[in-house]
C-alpha cells in the first residue's frame, strides 16, 4: 500500500524511554521505520551532551536531532544554534538567590520547583526569555524558541513537509510539536492537556504500545487516521452544520452535469487546502482553474505559454513545496491526454520518494483515466490525496471508483458506477447545492456550497483567446447584409461588438444572438444569462442610447465574466 508518511518526529524522555536508555523493542521499531525509507528525528529538551551520554549513538540513529526544546538542531553539518543563548546575567542572578541550572548551549535547564523564581528574574531583568514546564523539568528558553519551530528547521533541511510528518509526545512542552505536523500522537502516559489536543491518543503504555503504533498501518500504509486540524470546509448542511472533508488520507471525486458547478467546487476545495498550507498539482484541460494562480505560492503554467515539459513538474513543485495549475487547455484533445498520462508518471513517482504534491487534483478525469487506454505507469488510483472532477463517473475505471473515499455530487449525469454509499437515489441536490458522500458514513447530504476567494471563469484560456473552428465563429450581419466581420474567440468577440455600428448591435440583440453563441457554443449559461436579460428589454424602435446601453452591458459581463 502507499505509505502517506515520509518522516516521523519522537520526543525523548517519557516517549521513546521512561528510563533514560532505549530498550530493544523501540530500537528494533526505529531501525525498521528507516529501513522502510522514513526519515527520523529526536525532538528533545535535552541538552546534547546529557543526551549523548544515555543515547550514545543517537546520531546514527536519528536523521536529524533537535535539543534544547528547538534552539540547537544537529544534521549533517554539524549542531547550528537557532537563537541567541539565554542572557548570562540571567543565569548569575538565579545563582545568588540559590536557583543553579546547568547551561546548553542556548538555554539554561533546571528543576520545576524553581519555576516563579525563575519568572521573577526575567520580569525584574526585563528579559525575553520563556520558561517551559516539561512535567519535573524547567527550561528558561530564549524567546519564540519551541520544538516546533525546531522541527520546522530540520525538516526544512530533509526537504520534507510538515504534512508528511507525524509527531509523538508525551508532556507540555509538546504541544508544539504536535501541532507542527500533519498527524499529533500522545502516549498513553502523556499529560491530559496533550492528549487532548492530539489526534491520536495510544491506549498501550510503554515501549510495546509506540513500536505497535509506529510498525502499524497509520505509519507504513495508507491508513491515516483523520487529522482533526485540517479539515476542508465546503460549505453549510441544512441544520447549520459546517459540511468539511479531511485535508489528507482520503480520495475524492467531484461529479454532476454540464454547468452544475463542478469547477466552482472543485476551485473551491483547491483553495481551502492550499489555506492549509498543502502543496498541489492541478491538471487543468480547459484552463477552468487558472485563477488559483492569484493565490499565494500558486504557479500557473500553460495556456497560451510554452508548457513545461512532464518531467520538469516534480522541480516546481519541490521547491518550497510549490503548488502548480497545468493549463492545457490550448492543446489538442490528443495532445491533452498525451500530456496528462506522462505528467501523472512523473508526479506519482515524485510522491513515491517525497510525498509531493499533497494533493494531485485530475479535472476531465475520464480523458487521463479513461478505460479505453491503458493503465497509467506507476498511477496508483489508492494513492491518498487525489481528487478526480469528471462529468462522467461510468467511465472512469473501477479500481479507481473502489479507492473513493469521498463523493460531492452536483447532480450527475450518470451515476451508475458510483459506490453505493454514494448513490443519491434519485435525490438531486437544489442549486447552489451539492450532495457530500464519505465511505462508511450515512448515504448522501446536501449542503450549501460556500463562496470562493478566486473568481472562477469557466474555460477562461480555451474560448478567451484560442481560435475555434469557422462553423463556431460568430458572424456579424445587420438583418441580411453581411459585414465580413467575425469572431473566433471571446476577445475577438468582444472587440467586434465594441466596434460594430448600432444597427448591427440592434440587430443581433433583437435576434437574441449573442445569448444564443454564448450558450451553445462557449456553453457558459451564466454568462448567456447575464446577456440574455439585455437583450429582452430592448425594443424594436430602440434609440440610440439604449442600444450603446446594452453594447455596455454586454461588454461589461463578458469582461467581468472572462477576464476578472
């Protein structure tokens, strides 16, 4: 099975030890999680050498080794100090009134009973330094300093996101490192405040119960338990409820018919994980998801631009953990589904050994997937965090149907192939509405889709500037005399009519023209609509200012509409 995890962060003291050494079933887990390929890194409050004298060989057995509660972290160029030390006039101070710590190198450890003291010095010195509990023990800790933001560091250097990392603790000072990484565990012995707060909590005490956990299917298979934290909320269910889906460790399919609104929703979900900081690839076919580029950390490549080629995808995303929006909708059908198969090799290998891009969302699934062509090379449809938008869920294949976890219906055309928890019955979902399904849960709910930060232009780069076909050209005429004007795309349409004399404007709008093209053929209902209303109120013996009203109108909807 794919494995959703690519490193895992493990407090010291009270997690992987009550004793202070390591015992043979923790080493064993340890030594079989690396072999496994995970990448592994001690997240302790320890000071190195105390540390280094009860695990001597912590450095062979950790990738990366965090001390001094995130203020020193230790890889392969050596130990590098985070943070200026804690102020020596501190440590003096605490001495004359009979408080001795023991100093590492950026933070000064000592005993909890020591704590107001402690508090009192740095309020009197007017320090910025922390003071954190870890239960018996104290660390005065120099500010903004936490294991958190410790991790965060190594994992920077691992070149791993905190979304393929889970973490495990057991006391106070873990808070923050729980709450780093995409999945939080405290052992069964950890403080109640801990527990929590995580998302899992072990229910076997000692070194037997974290080896289950970590040898067991959260860790090396795809069986993620549900972060509690990262959700995605797509809307509002009918008693008020928030309709949300997990943000990791699951599939989900976006299906309904033609102008339901699969792209909004689709754009929508797109928008609410990348606010969670996940990283995604976006296979665009009709250039329906480009507005996401005007979000941060979002680069969109593409459309009327040379595309990159397959096997350079994986570099924009790695760096910084980039997310990317593949317009391809000026390519030819075949040349679309050519593209697609061989970015889908490269993005499934590039997640294999990195676990990037959190999220590959395929829209046109049935075009990439379809079951006329072969199987995809090294697409995996069980692969957590995929996201499938098609029209026609009959032709995706069935293996790729069995990995769904999650179905949003917007009214499908065809529901045949559906899981049956997803079956609708019948039952389609009002406008503005979708039906939200997860595997295991209570059948189909409909709930109100929630608005979009991006505004979402249905095929903005396939009919805005690619030419389409003479027999879907737009023919400017006044009643029979041709113009030998014409348009071939939207912008040429709106240059066309901005141009054009009255009558011929007059003419076409009485004829109820320019609804009729939008909606047939750039099949964009909404904007047909907004046309359609101009077009019904003027009248025959309509003057000269109301036909450069409509002209208005009509350009303006197309402007909004297409070009934001």
């Amino acid at each position: 099975m794919p494995q959703h995890f690519r490193a895992v962060a493990l407090d010291y003291d009270g997690t992987l030890t009550s004793t202070g050494r390591l015992d043979d079933t923790i080493l064993d887990a340890l030594q079989t999680l690396r072999r496994e390929r995970l990448k592994l890194v001690l997240v302790t409050g320890r000071i190195p050498w105390e540390l280094l004298e009860l695990c001597p060989h912590a450095e062979e057995l950790f990738d990366r080794i965090v001390w001094e509660n995130g203020a020193v972290v230790w890889g392969v160029r050596g130990a590098r100090v985070l943070a200026p030390p804690v102020p020596a006039e501190l440590e003096e101070a605490l001495a004359r009134r009979g408080v001795f710590l023991r100093r590492g190198q950026a933070i000064l450890a000592g005993h909890a009973r020591d704590a107001s003291t402690a508090l009192e010095e740095i309020g009197r010195l007017g320090l910025e330094v922390q003071v954190v509990r870890n239960r018996q023990e104290l660390m005065l800790v120099p500010a903004g300093v936490s294991k958190g933001t410790g991790l965060f560091d190594a994992l920077g250097d691992l070149g791993i996101s905190r979304h393929s990392t889970l973490a495990v603790g057991d006391a106070e000072n873990d808070h923050s490192l729980l709450g780093a990484c995409e999945l939080g565990v405290a052992v069964a012995n950890a403080v109640p405040s801990l527990k929590e707060a995580a998302d899992v909590v072990l229910s076997q005490a000692g070194s037997e119960g974290l080896a289950r956990f970590l040898l067991g299917p959260a860790v090396l298979s795809d069986e993620t338990p549900e972060p509690k934290r990262f959700q995605a909320v797509l809307g509002t269910y009918e008693d008020g409820s928030v309709a949300r889906v997990p943000a990791s460790g699951v599939n989900v399919l976006v299906t309904g018919g033609t102008m339901s609104g699969k792209s909004h929703l689709t754009g929508l979900f797109a928008e609410r994980l990348l606010g969670l900081g996940y990283s995604l690839c976006v296979l665009d076919p009709e250039g329906d998801h480009v507005s996401l580029g005007r979000l941060r950390g979002v680069l969109t490549v593409g459309g009327n631009e040379p595309l990159p080629e397959p096997e350079q995808l994986p570099r924009l995303i790695e760096h910084r953990f980039g997310s990317v929006v593949v317009d391809l909708s000026f390519l030819e059908a075949d040349e679309k589904l050519a593209y697609s198969r061989a970015a889908l090799e490269e993005l499934s290998a590039l997640w294999n050994d990195t676990g990037l891009p959190h999220w590959l969302f395929v829209d046109e699934a049935q075009v990439a997937l379809n079951l006329s062509q072969d199987r995809v090379e090294g697409f995996d449809p069980r692969r957590p965090g995929t996201c499938l938008t098609t029209w026609l869920p009959e032709h995706l294949p069935a293996e790729v149907l069995e990995s769904l976890d999650v179905v949003v219906d917007l009214g499908a055309e065809e529901t045949l192939n559906l899981p049956a928890w997803a079956a609708s019955g019948g039952t389609r979902p009002s406008p503005g509405q979708a039906l939200l399904s997860r595997r295991g849960g209570p059948g189909p709910r409909p709930f109100t889709v929630a608005r979009r930060a991006s505004p979402h232009a249905r095929h903005l780069h396939k009919y805005s500037a690619k030419a389409l076909p003479i027999p879907q050209h737009f023919f400017f005429r006044a009643g029979a005399e041709e113009t030998g004007r014409s348009a071939a795309n939207v912008e040429e349409f709106h240059r066309e009519i901005r141009r054009a004399e009255g009558r011929v404007v007059r003419h076409h709008a009485l004829h109820g023209d320019f609804s009729r093209w939008i909606a047939d053929v750039l099949r964009d209902e909404i904007l047909a609509e907004a046309v359609r209303k101009g077009e019904r109120a003027l009248r025959h013996r309509a003057s000269a200012y109301e036909i450069e009203s409509l002209r208005t109108g009509v350009l303006a909807a197309i402007q909004d509409r297409y070009q934001g």
